[in-house]
C-alpha cells in the first residue's frame, strides 16, 4: 500500500474511533511498523497544521486523536447547545498543579503543600477525569497515591508530562507579578 492510501485508512480510523487511538492499535490494524507509522503520524500532524485544516490530529503520549482547531471554538460554540460550563475553583486548580507536578503524591502531602484540606477538590478533580488514582502508597495506612491522566493532558494542550512548564519559570512568573503590584 502506498503511503497515500495508509494515511487514508488512519485518518478514517481516527474518525470512526473517536477516543484516543495507542500507535500500537494502529500499528496492528494497518500491520506497520511503529516506528516508521510514527513517523508518518507526525508527517500527518504536520500536514493537518501546514494546511490550516479544521481538523488536527493530537498526540497524547503514544496516542492520537482528531480533534478541532482551538482557533475556530467561537464558530463551533455558536453550533452546539448551550451548556453551563463550570470552571474548576482555585483550591482545584491548585491541587491540580500540585499533582502534576509532584506526581505520584498522597493527599496528605498536597494538605501539607496548600496548608487545608483538599477533599473537595481532589474529588472534582477525579469526577472530571483529570487526576486518577496510581496506586497505594506502602506505608501506614495505605494513601491513596494520585497522578494526572491523559485527559489533563488534552485540556491543557500538552503532550506528556515533560511539556509542562519548568516550575522555576512559574515561580519567576509569580514574583515578577508581585513586583509589578
């Protein structure tokens, strides 16, 4: 097959699957090696951008996905309904950060961390899929250890772990901030 028709086949795999898709999946389904179909999925993710296409593939550690443009939300908010869209308070987010960053963690290091309780957020944080329970810590008590999940990854447009921010350029940010007021 030639690399015309491969691409073809993945982009309708992509399309008719809808979730995430593992390289392995799609190694597998268009008998590929993964590390030329790799390849040819960042030509593709490169394609989709050079041409400004509606459409774009995202790539989540070793998966990939369509999904839209973030430039052309304001056209797709008016299509669909109106939902009640509820951000996430700033004890979420806090405890958020402090889970991708210091991930695996235990609630009891994040209270540590906050200086309060974060029962609530840690709560809404697993309800909306962002963090997810990794495992038990092997001590008293056996603390629930937390870390992010791929969905964060696609709600905050990164590709990996790796592709946060440095913490030090955060915290620069924050002081300049302070100095400025």
């Amino acid at each position: 097959m030639d690399i015309r028709e491969l691409k073809s086949i993945i982009e309708s795999l992509l399309f008719t699957w809808g979730d995430p898709l593992d390289i392995k999946d799609i190694a597998s389904i268009v008998e590929a090696d993964e590390e030329e179909l790799s390849k040819i999925m960042q030509e593709m993710i490169d394609e989709f951008d050079y041409n400004m296409r509606g459409i774009r593939i995202i790539k989540v550690n070793d998966t990939y996905q369509f999904g839209t443009r973030p430039e052309n939300f304001e056209w797709i908010k008016k299509l669909s309904s109106p939902k009640i869209a509820k951000n996430l308070s700033n004890a979420a987010l806090e405890t958020l950060s402090i889970i991708a960053y210091r991930q695996p963690i235990i609630k009891s290091d994040i209270e540590a961390i906050r200086g309060v309780k974060c029962d609530k957020a840690i709560e809404t944080l697993v309800e909306r899929g962002l963090i997810t329970e990794l495992g038990r810590l092997d001590k008293v008590g056996r603390p629930i250890l937390y870390g992010t999940t791929d969905v964060f990854l696609r709600c905050f447009g990164l590709e990996n772990l790796e592709s946060l921010p440095p913490l030090k350029d955060i915290i620069d940010d924050i002081d300049n901030m302070k100095i400025e007021k």
